[in-house]
C-alpha cells in the first residue's frame, strides 16, 4: 500500500502556495496518509478497529456513574471467562481493556463451597441499584443440589457488592437464601406451564438480564429451557419485587424459537435450521412523542458456536410485550454476517447496548477464528443508530460487524465527524443526503441508501465557515460493481494566517484498500471499508470529491460485460463520508 509521510503541513503548505500562488496557480497538493500502515498500526487518536484482542464472551459494558466511586466515569466489562469464576476488566474510552480483576489480586466472583453454583458460570450482568448504592452480579451457573434430575440444570443465582470488581458475595435478603438460586423451580415452573405446560423437569435458565423501567419497577429478561437438556430456549421476563424476589404472577414468555410471535402462527425463516436457540437478550427502551415507551427486545439466534449466530430485534409496547420480531426487511437482524457470505466476521452476537455521550454503541462477540467460528470469542463494539424503516417505523441499526478503521467514539476523541454539519449537494446523482445520515449501507438486504451516479460527478460539503479539520473518510459501496478503486480528486479550500484569503489544496488518486476490502473467494466486497487520507490540521471551508467516469479498474478488480469482455465502470455508489474535525 502507499504511503505517504506527513511533513510539517502549515509551514510547508504555505511555502508552496506563495510560490504557486506568484505563477498564477492557487490550487497545491496536500500531503496525506493514506490508511493502515504496513506493520498494522494506525492513529489510535482517531480510530480504533475490532482487532478481536479481549478475549470475553457474552460480554456486557456498564459505565460507573456513581459520583462518590473512586471508579466513576470508568466503563466496566463483565462476561464468561471460565467455569469457575469472574473477573472484569475496564476502560476509560471503551477501545482499549484492562484487566481490573488481575490489578486487584482477586476474581470478581467465586462462589463459596456452600453456593448452589459450582460450576459452568455464564454470561454475568451487572447493574447498578442507585437507591442502595450497590453493584448486583446476575450469573447462571449448573446447580449441585439438582444434578440427578437433570444434568443440565444450570440456574440463575444474585449476588452483591459495593465495588464494582467485587469481591461479588451471594446475595440474601428476606425472601432468598444465598444459598439457592434465583428462581425457586416449582414456582417457577407452575407459573410457566400456564403457556407451556410440557416445561421441566426444573426451570433451567441462562443468560440472564437485569433492568430497571422508566417507571422504576425492577425486571429480569432471561432464556430458559423448554424441557431442559438444550432442545429449546425462549426469552422469557419477569417482574422482580426485589433483586433477590421475583413476582412469578408476572412470569411471562417473550419469544418463541422459529416464530415471529409468541402465539407461533408465523414462522421467521431468519431462525433458519438453528430454530431452538432464543438466548442473550439485552433491551433498550426508547421514550415516544407522547410521552409513552417502546420497549426493543435484542437478541441472539443460531448457536454461539456458529459463523451464522447474530442479533435480532423485537419490539413492543411495554416491559413483558406482547413482542413481535421485526422481518428481515423490517430491519429485523442488526448485527450479522449477511447470510454467512462475510469472511471477514463469524458469530457476532451475545451482546449488551451503551451510551458513550450521545452516541449509542453495541458491544459484542466475535470469533477470533474468523473462518471456523468455535467456542473462542473476543470483544467488539460498533455505533447504533435508531431510523426509520421503510414503514416509517423506529428500528435499531448497527453500523456492523466492522473489521475497517472507524472513528473513535466522539466523547473521547479529539476530532469527530462534523460531516453532517455540512451542507451536501451533487453536481450529478442521487440521494446526496445519504452521505452524511451517520449510517453504512452493509447488508444485501438493507433499506439503507447509498449515493449512486452513473455520470461524472463532484460531491461538495460546505461547512458555510472555516473548520479545524484533519482527516476525510470516504465509505465504499457495498456492491462490488459499484465500488470506487479510488477517488479521482479531493480539493479542500482552506486558509491560514499567511493566506487570509484562502487557497486550494488537493488530492489526486486518493486509493481504496482492495486488498483489505474484497472478498478474495468471491466478486463482493467486505462492507464498511473507506478510502482515508489522514494530514496536519487546516481550516476548511468546503470539501469537493470528484469521481470521474466511466472508470478503468486495475487488472485484479477489472469488471466484464455480459459477452465476457472486460468492460469499464460505468457507475460508483458511496455509503457514508465522514470527515474528521472540532
């Protein structure tokens, strides 16, 4: 790959441009950097990338938000690391992970001899209760007391603490022994044979997710086991009167594994063959216009261990539904490998929803082995963005799986995407406000625009005034016949204290990583990849990027007709530009 190496930009700039300037020329070329360098380091001020390094499955992030915590402000990491114990890990930018647990000498959770877990601990999630000032651990684990009914007989337990590394001890209060788990089986399983009535032999149940409403009623969404032994999971919720006693009047079944609803009249052929795991669920809750709230329910299908396992959403009108599951062009999965045909991503699922500022970030679970899939997984994060399907309705949307440069989160970044301030026009094509709507186009099936032109075309961001800026993505195409093997121009127009009047500095041949961001097994691309030119701060005041056609494609990437015959580029489709400014 090229690079370029950037030289003392301001004082070189304004050098060269006197000079140009005397010759009658006010238009000089900028020196840039042009995305990841050879060794596979880049700015991590600007970017950060989902290397799959922190290895934690099923993971779940808080922020601490308690003032008086020496902790506050810190995002907390929770998820499985062994069968026996937690530990945690933490960040201050959501990009880079330490290990608290090692820091502080002890795990964050061991159960005692006399805990009814003993071992097969899964998926923690914690949550913060502000009225006790306290961290609740909810975790799933196999139940010794219970182990010649049904080998699988993993259970919920709770336990507490006042930091949020722990040490985590079982919780106790009234109406829960710490001993036990959860849920008492028998009242739980009468409470469920009320929709179910083959449920048991116990109430087994995983994954477990704890929240509280707007209203501060306290729920727990979980998956439970139709007839133990793994045949099939649903999401299930319920009311919970205290941390340690839930309401089993309130018990109610969310999903159902395979359908849309669960009444099971309509079958969601996004569950596929894998059709017995609902599992993972996660809710984000979203206020309306007249004052009321919808609830969307997350969650994961297709078996952890599978390239095909991925998150889908369900929503409804308040905390235990009725949900529905969106279709597939509703929007209804958010976070896949697009039918399997990625090979850049496997399994991206188990994960929990949160707030960076005002940004919203899902985290997640990928493979580390990105061709096999298996039991090995490590954490990712990508943006969400709540739009408006093509009913009109609000849906969650994950700019994701990624595995190409993206901007860091703004909280924490010197320099964040002011490209939507930005006024966009075109002097050809269509759907011009598609470039700065803070959503990549990525999934075959996607309501999702992207710009398309199939005429020579120069895209102008006008900022109206002059802006500190350092760095311009421009997103790809997620349609090989349509993606640019590289930008024809990029001119910026500028000032500095020695040019009060203002110059043009440019870009010729700005390239696109081909060889990061095709599929080399197939004529698609790798969605979510940008063209990147990285310089020394400047003002601009606007930004024009040019794209010539027809375009020539290099020899590897060359596009053919319908009789065979390599033919030229004739259209170019763009997904996002982002560009990197105060």
């Amino acid at each position: 790959m090229k690079k370029r190496r950037i030289a003392g930009l301001l004082a070189s700039m304004t050098a060269a441009v006197v000079l140009l300037t005397s010759c009658g020329n006010s238009k000089i070329p900028l020196s840039f950097d042009d995305q990841i360098k050879e060794d596979g380091t880049f700015n991590q001020s600007l970017f950060y990338r989902n290397d799959l390094v922190t290895p934690v499955p099923d993971p779940e992030v808080i922020q601490i938000t308690d003032p008086g915590s020496p902790e506050y402000g810190w995002y907390y990491l929770y998820g499985t690391n062994s069968t026996t114990s937690f530990i945690c890990y933490r960040s201050k930018d959501l990009t880079s992970w330490e290990n608290v647990s090692e820091q502080k000498g002890f795990p964050m959770f061991y159960p005692p001899e006399d805990n009814f877990c003993y071992d097969t601990l899964w998926a923690p999630e914690v949550i913060y209760d502000e009225d006790e000032g306290k961290y609740y651990l909810f975790y799933s684990g196999n139940n010794r007391y219970t182990q010649e009914v049904d080998p699988w007989s993993v259970m919920i337990g709770v336990a507490v603490s006042d930091q949020p590394y722990g040490p985590f001890v079982p919780y106790e209060d009234a109406a829960h022994s710490a001993k036990t788990p959860l849920f008492d089986s028998e009242k739980a399983l009468e409470a469920a044979r009320r929709t179910l009535p083959d449920a048991g032999p116990l109430w087994t149940c995983i994954d477990p997710h704890p929240f509280v409403a707007p209203d501060g009623t306290k729920y727990l969404y979980f998956t439970a086991d139709r007839a133990g032994n793994y045949q099939k999971t649903q999401v299930w919720g319920i009311k919970m009167n205290s941390w340690g006693d839930p309401d089993y009047s309130t018990l109610t079944q969310l999903t159902k594994t395979g359908y849309y609803t669960v009444d099971g009249t309509e079958i969601n052929p996004a569950e596929g063959a894998n059709n017995h795991i609902n599992e993972g669920a996660f809710t984000y809750i979203q206020k309306q216009a007249d004052g009321s709230y919808k609830y969307y329910l997350t969650l994961s299908i297709n078996g952890y261990q599978d390239k095909s396992y991925c998150v889908i959403q369900a929503v409804a009108d308040g905390p235990l539904g009725p949900y529905r599951k969106l279709t597939e062009e509703e929007g209804g999965i958010i976070l896949s490998t697009d039918h399997m045909s990625w090979d850049f991503v496997s399994g991206p699922g188990h994960h929990s929803f949160v707030q960076v500022g005002e940004e919203l970030f899902i985290v997640y679970h990928a493979h580390i082995d990105r061709d096999k899939g298996g039991s090995a997984r490590a954490v990712a994060i990508d943006r969400v963005k709540m739009m408006k399907n093509e009913k009109g309705d609000d849906v969650l949307y994950v700019n994701g799986p990624s595995w190409s440069l993206q901007p860091r989160p703004a909280l924490y970044a010197d320099y964040v995407n002011i490209a939507p301030d930005a006024k966009v026009t075109a002097t050809k094509g269509t759907n011009p406000e598609a470039l700065t709507d803070g959503l990549l186009s990525l999934y075959k099936t996607s309501f999702v625009k992207e710009f398309e032109t199939e005429k020579t075309t120069t895209i102008t961001l006008d900022f109206g005034d002059y802006r500190d800026i350092t760095g311009l993505m421009i997103y790809n195409s997620k349609l090989y016949e349509k993606a640019f093997p590289e930008v024809t121009r990029v001119e910026f127009d500028f000032m500095n204290d020695a040019l009060p009047k203002g110059a043009t500095a440019f870009i010729d041949h700005l390239a696109f990583d081909w060889n990061m961001y095709k599929n080399p097994y197939a004529e698609e691309m790798r969605p979510g990849g940008s063209a990147v030119a990285i310089f020394e701060p400047m003002k601009v005041k606007r930004i024009r990027i040019t794209f010539k056609l027809p375009m020539t494609r290099p020899e590897n990437i060359q596009l053919t007709d319908d009789e065979g015959y390599i033919a030229d580029q004739t259209a170019v489709a763009l997904s996002e530009i982002v560009v990197l400014g105060k």
